[in-house]
C-alpha cells in the first residue's frame, strides 16, 4: 500500500519555521543532521503522515539552491512504498528518469530515492521504504 510519508518543506530556519508549529501545540521530532544532504531536520507527525522541516547547512546543498531559487516552501512530496528495491528496478525497467539510481539513507535511517520532476509533471517526488 502506498501512503504519503512526508512533504518536504525547504526553510532558512529551523526556528523560525518550528514557532508556528509550536503555538499550534504541535509535536516536533528533535533536529537531525543529515551531513550527506547537508541539511537540518526536524519532522512534524500530522495524522498518518509528517511534515519535515529541511534548513540548509551549507549553501552549496540542494536545499539553499532551492531556496535562492524559488524561495522557501514545498520541496518534495514523499510516498511511502513497501519495497523501495523493487519500486525502483520497476521505475528503471519502464525508463523513468530518477535524480539518482542510488539508493540513499536519510533522515531517521530511511532508505530513499528522489523521483525526477520531470517524470513526475512537476513534482520531486521522493520514495521511501515504509517500516
């Protein structure tokens, strides 16, 4: 069964991101570095599902280009998938252009792979392996 995991949501600041959240009386997961990424993370529990707050940690990570880009707010929308291996062998076989054909280990230990936008109409969309 497919599920959304998590939206990813590019911010300058972890802090200041985190406020509304927490004037809302939300539940925020302590900070995480993810040093590959070269980012910050802090997740946000909403139902079934979370929002992961992404600060960057070096101006050359993905996140800070983004953000020069296009401005802080929606990164990336995360489907949770049962068999991230096979997901991804299926994605290839049927030549779907992936970011990366490596799977990587990210925030939390889950294992992951971001879909191109442009296989997506628009949208990264990033795989991971549900537990």
């Amino acid at each position: 069964m497919f599920t959304i995991d998590h939206l990813g949501i590019a911010v300058k600041s972890l802090a200041t991101a985190k406020a509304i959240y927490q004037k809302l009386g939300m539940t925020i997961s302590p900070e995480e570095l993810v040093e590959a990424e070269q980012v910050r993370v802090v997740m946000v529990p909403v139902g079934e599902a979370r929002l992961e707050l992404l600060e960057p940690t070096s101006e050359n990570s993905v996140i800070a280009k983004f953000i020069a880009k296009h401005g802080e707010g929606l990164h990336h929308v995360s489907l949770r998938v049962p068999d991230l291996t096979a997901a991804v062998a299926r994605l290839k076989k049927d030549g779907v252009r992936l970011v990366s054909e490596d799977i990587k280990v990210g925030a939390g230990g889950h294992r992951y792979v971001f879909v191109h936008p442009s296989s997506t109409g628009g949208v990264l969309l990033e795989l991971v392996e549900g537990h």
